[in-house]
C-alpha cells in the first residue's frame, strides 16, 4: 500500500523519529514503523486531487450553446479516455 506524509517541518523533529515511533503487533509488543515501511524521499506536487478517496484530475471547458450538453461532454471523455 502507498502512502504518502507531508508533515509540518517544525511539527516534527525528524523523520527518523517519526520512523522509530513503535506500533502495537497483534502477538503482543511493538515494532519501530521503519521496519515496516521503505522511506522514500522525493519532491511531489504541492496538491493531488481526490474523488472518492481516489486520485483525480479535473477537465474543464466552455460548452457552446447548440452543441453538446454536460450529459454527452462527460460521455464523449469517458469514451476518449479508454
């Protein structure tokens, strides 16, 4: 599973304490959170959209009076982005 973070940097002292937080195993004690994440560091988009809990990207256009309505615009995508 992905997951992405993006802290506050002063809400954090580092990333390898967040890292050495230890989490509960259902046969009793804990583990640190590093042994079951890979860390990955790398610069991301400021904002990802999200529909339904599911990255999402909006399209957007001016539909001319006479054309084709929202129905049939959102119908033709949906084809197109097969």
């Amino acid at each position: 599973m992905d997951v992405r973070v993006r802290a506050n940097p002063d809400s954090l002292p580092s990333l390898e304490r967040l890292l050495s937080y230890r989490i509960p195993v259902p046969a009793g004690g804990a583990i640190p959170l590093s042994e079951l994440v890979i860390e990955e560091r790398k610069q991301s988009l400021g904002n990802i959209r999200h529909y339904n809990f599911r990255r999402a990207i909006t399209l957007e256009a001016d539909l001319r009076s006479g054309g084709m309505d929202t129905v049939q615009a959102n119908a033709f995508l949906l084809e197109r982005w097969k």
